[in-house]
C-alpha cells in the first residue's frame, strides 16, 4: 500500500500575509498637494505613477488613486505588485482600495459619517478590480480609458468584462467619468511595452489545456 500522506501541519505564520507598496510610494505622496481638485489633476498623479511603478521595476504600468470626491483630498494612490508579491490579486485598484480603507476605518467607502469617495484608474478596470470596485463603496470612478488598445499595446489580459460594466456601475449609484487623460494613459503603455518587460498573465496568457 503507498504511505498515507501525513497531515500539513500550519503555523501562524503560514495564515498570515500582507502587502505593501514599494518605498518610493510613500516619498512621492509626500511631495503631492493635500487636495487635487480637478480630474484632470488627480489622472494625471494616477498615470505619473503607472510611469514610475515599470520604470522603477517594482511592478507593471498600473496605478490608481482613492480621493474625496467633491474636495480632492488624496487618501492613497496604489500601484501594481502582482510579480514583486507573488500575488495574483495585488493589482493597482486593489491596494488602493485596501490602502484606503485601513486608513479610513472603514469597510465601506461610502458608509455612514464618511465623504463621498472616488476611484481613479489609467485605464478601465479588468474584471476582478471591477468587482472589487462594485463592494468597495466608492461612489465615482474615473478611468483614462476603455477598450482593446491596453491590451493590444502590451499583451495583459483584462478579463471577461461584462458588457453593461457601466450601467451596473450606474445603477448602483457609482457614477462614471471616462476618457481623461486617454492619449497620456496610452502613452504609458505604448512606453512599457517597448521596455520590453515581463507580461505576468496567468499561465503566461494560455487559456487551454
């Protein structure tokens, strides 16, 4: 008879994990103004940092901000750690969310005694961080874009996006704002891709057996 396999045996350690956004994170923020009111203004911090995250090698070109809706008051801009965190979830508007709800206390980012809070993306999100928006209580999303052209431009696979992604977004009260900052978004992308780094896609892209 083979050997019966033994029990995996966990510490507390092997429960646990976290993430974290690299050390020039944290030294950028800094240096922005407490308030960014305009879109224009918040995209444009959103995208300088998608920029920063592949030309500093500490993830790939995504980025994306949490702000006070009607003020602009920065909470938190997060950018991608997929490769740096062996996490396949750690895309931008996940750690932003994240980020911005354990400095807020607070699950809900629209909840009782909180402002109105809006998510800004370089591009629309793919499908697993257009979920994450629907629960994660923002009530306005800002995206530099939508369509094929991020994922003609550098090989990353967005996901099956439902097609009324908008409309569902809509009925649940987020309200959408597209198409700022488009062409400097793309440029971005156009940029890593002719860095020639590595596109991290789920079994490198293969969708078969």
């Amino acid at each position: 008879m083979p050997p019966t396999p033994s029990s995996p045996t966990f510490s507390a350690a092997d429960l646990r994990f976290s993430l974290d956004l690299p050390e020039w994170v944290a030294a950028e923020l800094n240096l922005l103004p407490p308030t960014l009111p305009t879109l224009a203004e918040r995209m444009a911090e959103v995208i300088r940092f998608s920029r920063l995250n592949f030309q500093s090698q500490t993830g790939g070109p995504f980025a994306a901000g949490v702000f006070e809706r009607d003020t602009g008051r920065l909470v938190v801009i997060g950018v991608n750690r997929v490769m740096a965190s062996g996490c396949s979830s750690a895309h931008a508007e996940l750690m932003a969310l994240s980020l911005a709800q354990k400095r807020l206390g607070a699950y809900d980012l629209g909840g009782p005694g909180l402002p109105a809070h809006q998510l800004v993306v370089n591009w629309r999100p793919c499908a697993m961080c257009y979920g994450a928006v629907l629960w994660s209580g923002v009530r306005s999303l800002v995206i530099a874009g939508e369509g094929p052209e991020l994922e003609q431009s550098t090989g990353f696979d967005e996901g099956p996006v439902h097609p009324q992604w908008r409309g569902e977004l809509e009925r649940r009260g987020i309200e959408v704002h597209p198409d700022v900052l488009r062409e400097e978004a793309l440029a971005v992308f156009r940029e890593f891709s002719a860095s020639r780094q590595f596109v991290y896609n789920a079994r490198l892209g293969k969708h078969g057996p």
